[in-house]
C-alpha cells in the first residue's frame, strides 16, 4: 500500500457471515442429494416390490398391502390400519383388498362390534407363499444391508424414522401455509 492506510478490517459478522454462507450453501447441496438419493431408493424398492408381487400374480400395491398385514398382525388388522402405515386412502385398500380375497390371499370380515370396520387377516396360502419366498427376501436384505453391523442398522433406522416424522410435520406445515 503506497499511501501507507491500512486495509480496512472487515467487521467480525462480515467475517463470520462467509463461512456460516458458505456451510449453509454446503448443507443445502448434502441435502438435495441426500434427496435424490432417497428417491432412488424409493424407485428400486417398488421395483423389488414389484418383482415379488408378480412371483404370486398380484400387483406392486397389493403386495403392499399383504406386507403390511404380515408385518402387523398374526390375526389381522382394519382397513384403516393398513391405509394409514401405506400412506393411501381407505377406500383404495378396501378395493384391493376385494380383489386379494377373490384371489384366495386374504380374509376379510366385518368387525362384531363395529359394522363399519373390516378387518383383514392373510389366508394360509399367502403365509406358505411368503415362506417360500423368505430365505430371497432375506438373502436380499442380507446383500443390501451388509455394510451396516446391527447397531449401526438401528441407529440409522431410528434417524430415518425420526426424519419421516419431521417430513411428515412440514408437509402439514407446507399444507396450512397454502
């Protein structure tokens, strides 16, 4: 500097503002393909859905919903049950679940208490189905999640968890502001 001034010093929250700026601008980065990355996933889970609702001849939400009264219940759960844990309207469930019952892979009856409630129970052919098809679906997992000891397995799931009801949160956030 020939006039022999100083450099003016920044004031500390110019300073400090850079790298918050430049962090956030990273953050915001991380999370758009952390995004991508779970909708990613999304697509190749319906696809293996898919794959294992075709080996039993039915459809990827069908098979969705089998899944959910297998991971629910030995006897069975309502309609309202199932359409809350996959994220559908009630009456889609009742329409497909119709549709499994004809086909032989699930009860349905109507609660004693309650003429509105259906409950749904699978039939002894989809449990001898899905015991075939366990030792895949297990092989699978195995492949998919052999990165993850059990610990890690669980920690990673309960942080999933706890970002599906944070999600869950600002969607409903989003909804009241439009």
């Amino acid at each position: 500097m020939k006039s022999g001034k100083q450099p003016r010093a920044e004031p500390q929250t110019a300073r400090q503002a850079r790298p918050a700026s430049a962090a956030a601008e990273q953050n915001q980065q991380i999370i758009k393909r952390f995004t991508w990355e779970i909708a990613s996933i999304s697509v190749y889970l319906q696809e293996l859905r898919q794959f294992w609702a075709e080996a039993i001849g039915i459809s990827g939400p069908q098979w969705m919903i089998l899944m959910a009264l297998a991971d629910l219940d030995e006897d069975g759960a309502p309609v309202n049950v199932v359409s809350k844990m996959l994220h559908v309207d009630p009456s889609f469930v009742t329409t497909q679940s119709k549709l499994l019952e004809k086909k032989g892979f699930l009860h349905r009856k109507s609660s004693s208490t309650d003429a509105r409630v259906v409950q749904m129970s699978l039939t002894e052919k989809t449990r001898n189905h899905l015991k075939k098809l366990a030792s895949q679906q297990q092989a699978i997992n195995d492949f998919i999640f052999e990165e993850f000891d059990h610990r890690e397995l669980a920690e990673f799931t309960n942080k999933l968890g706890a970002l599906k009801n944070r999600l869950e949160k600002a969607r409903l956030k989003v909804a009241i502001d439009f």
